[in-house]
C-alpha cells in the first residue's frame, strides 16, 4: 500500500491521485514503427493483467497508457483489468499522437479526434481523465500547432478527456525531423495549449530538464502545472538487476536492444556507480528500487511519479517503499547519481531515447 507519508496529489481541476502511478508501457508488449522498435518484451496476458489487479489491490488510482503502448494492447488490457475489477476510482491517462494513420499528421485534424475515440473504444470507457500528447512535432513550422489545440477544445467540450497534457522537451525525440523544443518554442506551446500537467523524465541517469536554463520542477511550479515524472528507474537500470558479465538480450520490438547502457561498459559503470548506495541501503533490486523511488516521489507535492512494470512481483516491489528517506539520504543518493551521470557522460556512450513513451 501506499505509505502515509505520500498523501494524494492534485494533477488537474477536480483530479487528486496517489502520488505513485503506473506506466503501462511495458505490458504492451513488441512494437516497430517506421522500422524502429518501440516497445518491450512479450509479456503474457494473464501475467499483465495479474499485475493490474496487483497494482489495484495495492492502492494505485492513476494509470498511464497510449495507443502507441503495443499499438492498442496496453489499453485493452487495462480496460478490461479496470471493468473486472470494478473499481469507479480508477483514473486513467491516454497519450495520442504518434499514430499517424492516413492522415498527413498525427495532430492533423480531425486524426487527433480519432485516435481518443479508439483509445476510449480500446479501454471500454467514455472519458480519459488527461490526455497527453505523444510528442513535440506539429510539423513543419507548426502548421498543426492550432489543429491540436482546436481538436483539444472540442474533445473537452464533448466530455471526452478531462485535462491536458503535453510532453517536456528532452534532448532528442527519436526523430531528427522533429523541430527542436528550445525554450521560446516550448513556452510558446505551453501558452497556446494551456496544458494541466507535463510529463518529464525522472531518470536520474539522463541529464535535468531544462527550460531556458530553469529546471522543469521550478517551471513547472512557478506556473502552477502539475508535473508527471516518468523512469523513475532509468527503465530498471537502477535497480541493479542487470550485470555487465550478463548483459540482457532484448527481442525484436524491445526499444532497448542495441542501448549503449545495456551493454557490458554501460552496466559496469552503472553497477560500480550503485555500489554505495547498496552499502548504505541494501544491495538487492528491492532495495534499490526503494531508494530510486523514493528519491522520486520526495520530489515537491505537484509531481507525481510513474513507473512501469511486466509482473506483479515488479509491482508489489514499487509499492514496498518503506519510510521516506531522510535530507541526509537525499544528498547521498544525489551525490551518487550524479557521479553515475558524469560517468556515463565522460564514456559517451550513446544516450538511451525512444520515439515514444
């Protein structure tokens, strides 16, 4: 269960969630678009959906799923996990706009219309609590930028989603057409689209997000957005699972299969790097986890932080948090992270990315 320090978070008018959120990426399964992967492991029906029902039992109210997630699987499981469950508490945040189809644009209209009304055909539902927006990319010179926010206004017109979110600029999209999110353009979106919460990576492993120099907790903050922070585990690099004498092997559509920091020099720094932290708090992937999440969720209280799983063991340890870490803690594991970082930069091993969520 969710410990009592961590008490609900407000995300968006009316939307107050647990602090701890999962991300349903992995139960996808295999994906490939435009030749790339983008998606995870097979993870097997049953499973996933056991580990849904884990992660109700356990407290979680928030879970986040796009139709790119295995290309409406992800959705289906956690529709049909939800009704089974029967639990009316259950919020749930889509992401669309990866999925072209015939249109010239993801965001072209009335493509961004369409992509809702499968994700809500796909999960069984009439509303999307948030609706996130897959990427940064609304063409060139940002021909589609109204498009969107003229669909947005219609789909919370209609009661179809709720709140709105949108994508932090990050160093790269996986696409090197995607016009570069500098802070004016990124500001200029925020403006125009008025988003209610912003999604950021948390993965202490990638540099902070930065908006013209300000960190994106502060930007955030200062605009009074809600903040939803995602790879709170570096994707379970952090949790010192994988060992550079046994480098993992992902299958065809695991976006991780050729990721530098899966390799044998990629895992040795980051094994050597977590060597205090398993010294000061435990050595196993339990442990680990707790200590990466904690970070996490102790950020301030207009964040909260998502995180995936592929079995309800994985999900028992994400909810298995202990007590909060203390200011003491907090600087050590900082300081730890950071030299990971710095590391990792200094090796220059290609940075981990991904063209979806």
């Amino acid at each position: 269960m969710i410990p009592p320090d961590l008490t609900s978070r407000h995300l968006a008018p009316g939307l107050s969630v647990q602090p701890l959120a999962m991300g349903c990426w992995p139960i996808g399964g295999p994906a490939v678009s435009r030749g790339h992967p983008v998606g995870w492991g097979p993870v097997k029906d049953t499973v996933a959906l056991e580990s849904l029902r884990t992660a109700l039992e356990l407290g979680a109210d928030l879970f986040h799923t796009a139709d790119s997630f295995g290309y409406g699987h992800s959705e289906r499981l956690l529709g049909q996990a939800v009704r089974e469950a029967g639990h009316a508490g259950v919020r749930i945040a889509g992401t669309a706009g990866s999925v072209r189809g015939t249109a010239p644009h993801p965001y072209a209209a009335p493509r961004l219309v369409h992509q809702v009304e499968q994700s809500l055909n796909n999960l069984g539902v009439g509303r999307l609590d948030v609706l996130f927006l897959h990427t940064l990319d609304f063409g060139p010179t940002d021909q589609y930028l109204l498009d969107a926010a003229g669909q947005l206004e219609s789909l919370r017109a209609a009661g179809l989603i709720g709140a709105v979110g949108l994508r932090g600029p990050h160093p790269r999209a996986g696409d090197e057409r995607v016009p570069a999110a500098t802070a004016p353009r990124f500001r200029r979106i925020v403006e125009l689209l008025n988003p209610d919460v912003i999604s950021s990576r948390a993965s202490p492993l990638s540099e902070p997000t930065l908006i013209g120099g300000e960190n994106i907790v502060s930007f955030t903050a200062r605009r009074g957005v809600a903040l939803l922070l995602t790879e709170p585990l570096a994707q379970g690099l952090l949790t010192g699972k994988h060992h550079r004498l046994r480098p993992p092997a992902f299958p065809p559509g695991d976006h991780r299969q050729g990721r530098a920091w899966y390799q044998k020099s990629g895992l040795g720094i980051i094994g050597q790097g977590l060597a205090p932290l398993r010294e000061r708090f435990g050595g196993s992937p339990a442990a680990l986890t707790r200590v990466a999440l904690r970070y996490s969720l102790q950020q301030p209280d207009h964040t909260v932080v998502t995180a995936g799983f592929t079995s309800p063991a994985q999900v028992r340890d994400l909810f298995d948090l202990g007590p909060p870490l203390t200011e003491e803690d907090l600087v050590f594991v900082a300081a730890a992270y950071q030299r990971i970082r710095r590391t990792l930069r200094e090796a220059r091993p290609a940075p981990i990315h991904r063209p979806g969520r």
